[in-house]
C-alpha cells in the first residue's frame, strides 16, 4: 500500500512519525495493487467493516510529543479524513475487499509499532498491557484467516502486521495458525506469480 520511497527506517527515523503520520504517509497508499471486486450484494453483509475502520484510525490523531503540535494536528485530520472518504468510497462501489484493506491498515502499522518499540527498549509493556495487546493480535488473525485470500503479501502493510502478529503471538496455537496463514499468503502470491508469467 505504500510507494517504494517508505521504508522501515524512514518511518521510524520521524519522516514519518506514525501517530501523527501527516498527509505524506497516507499519500503513499494511493498507489496500491487493486484486488478482485465483489458484488455490491455483499455491500450489505460488510457494514461493520466500515465502522471498524473508522474506529480503528482515530487513534492516529494523538501526538507523540509532549507539546501540543497543531501542524501535525491538521496533518493527522487530513489522514483520517481522506480514509474515512476512500473506505466509504469503495463501500458504497461494492468494492469491499478494497474498502477492508484500507481499513486495516492503522491495525497493521499498530501491531508492528509495538513490536519495533519494544525491541528496541523504546517501550516497556505493563503485564495488563502484554495482555491487551495480545488480545488485539488474536482478533486481527482472525480477521485475516476469515478473510485469508483477500490479503496481498507484497504490500508493506500487511508484511508490517504479520511481524507485529509474529511477534505479539508466542502461545503454540497461536503460532500455529499464524504459520498456517503465512504459508496460505505465500501460496496465493505464488499463484498471483504464476498467472502473471507470459
């Protein structure tokens, strides 16, 4: 979902900051592989998706100093407006598993922050807050695995959340179904590869 200019290292570096991302971190999901269309029928089923994804992204409007930021602010607004728009957008085309995709971004680069700062001492996770983290993980693989052919593998994005999942997940079902759902992504890629071949 991102162009070839973000990386890891830019994002953590504070060119893109990721609670207050700016229009320039978002600018780079426009660009995306476009995935298969439903039929709008199924426009109906999928409402909560879209309430989720609104949910999901107001988190990226704090800001991550300790003064108010009001640049960033507004950046941060432009964000959440411009998905909002392009969940909605897609939604009402009946192009859900493009509006489920952008919706899932925030939780993806959010699995994959809390990995990043644990790792590298930046954080330090309350025992109740392993916990809630853990529970997110959880709920996100279950998202993935209901909807496991929808998810392409190449995007930064998902790769963000299933180091984030990889890592937030260490009980032995867990990383059961986690492997199984890796090997499905690797599986529906090699095929993508395949009909791509001349």
């Amino acid at each position: 979902m991102f162009n070839a200019h973000f990386n890891a290292k830019s994002a953590r570096d504070g060119k893109l900051q990721r609670k207050c991302c700016g229009k320039a971190r978002w600018d780079g999901l426009q660009n995306q592989p476009r995935l298969p269309v439903r039929h709008h029928s199924q426009a109906i089923k999928s409402l909560p998706i879209v309430f989720v994804g609104l949910a999901l992204i107001s988190s990226s409007s704090c800001s991550t100093t300790p003064k108010p930021n009001y640049q960033q602010a507004v950046e941060s607004n432009l964000v959440e407006t411009d998905i909002s728009l392009k969940v909605l957008t897609n939604f009402d085309a009946g192009q859900i598993d493009r509006a489920r995709n952008i919706a899932m971004v925030p939780v993806f680069l959010d699995l994959d922050d809390v990995r990043y700062y644990t790792i590298e001492g930046m954080v330090s996770l309350t025992p109740e807050e392993k916990q809630e983290w853990t529970k997110v993980a959880r709920e996100t693989l279950e998202y993935m695995i209901r909807h496991q052919d929808d998810w392409d593998s190449r995007q930064l994005a998902v790769q963000a959340g299933m180091r984030g999942l990889h890592f937030l997940l260490t009980e032995p079902e867990d990383a059961r179904r986690l492997n199984e759902l890796s090997e499905h992504l690797t599986q529906v890629e090699q095929k993508r590869s395949e009909k791509q071949k001349p």
